[in-house]
C-alpha cells in the first residue's frame, strides 16, 4: 500500500470516529437538556428545553443515515438514540416515520 493510500485510509478512519464522536455529542446534549427541563419551573422554558433536546434527536436521525460507520460505532449511536427516543415518548412527544421511514420527533 503506497503512503498516500495509507493517508487516506487514516484520513477516513479519523472522519468517521470523529462522526460517531459528534452524534455520541449531540445526544448527550439532548439528555442534558431534557434533565435541565426536568428542574424547571417556568413551563415556558421547560417547553423551549424539550424543542431543543427533539432538535437535537432529529439532527441525529438525518446524520446517522448518512454517515459511513463501523458497526460497533453505529451500534453505540443506535443504543443512546434508542433511549433518547424512549425518554422522549415517555414525555408525550410523538415519534413518527417520515417519508424516507427514519423515525422523527415532533
């Protein structure tokens, strides 16, 4: 395998975790937010919380279907976006497919 080969093999393996580390981010994001919402009192507030943590949720979903992979990375992205799905639910906010069958908050 030449240098640049290798480079570029790197390069892609570098992208790639560094996309599963930005999805791991956003839903850690989101549930730090809905646990921020659980100890407001001003609903208002609150409500703008949860529509922030659902944005959060969504921008996952479009991402995640883009994005190349490995599979135990996938499988973590799954796992967190699965239980962010649940809470979310358990608030009364309805999970939907959309028109290209990903699952969106809203």
């Amino acid at each position: 395998m030449s240098l640049l080969n290798n480079y570029v093999k790197q390069w892609r393996d570098e992208s790639r975790r560094l996309g599963a580390f930005s999805l791991l981010i956003e839903l850690k994001r989101a549930d730090f937010l809905l646990d921020i919402a659980d100890h407001i009192f001003d609903i208002e507030r609150r409500e703008n919380l949860r529509k922030d943590a659902v944005k959060s949720y969504n921008t996952v979903v479009v991402v995640l279907a883009a994005e190349s992979l490995s599979p135990t990375e996938r499988s973590n992205v799954n796992r967190r976006l699965d239980s962010l799905r649940t809470r979310l639910q358990r608030l009364g906010i309805v999970i939907e497919r959309n028109d290209d069958g990903e699952l969106k908050a809203g």
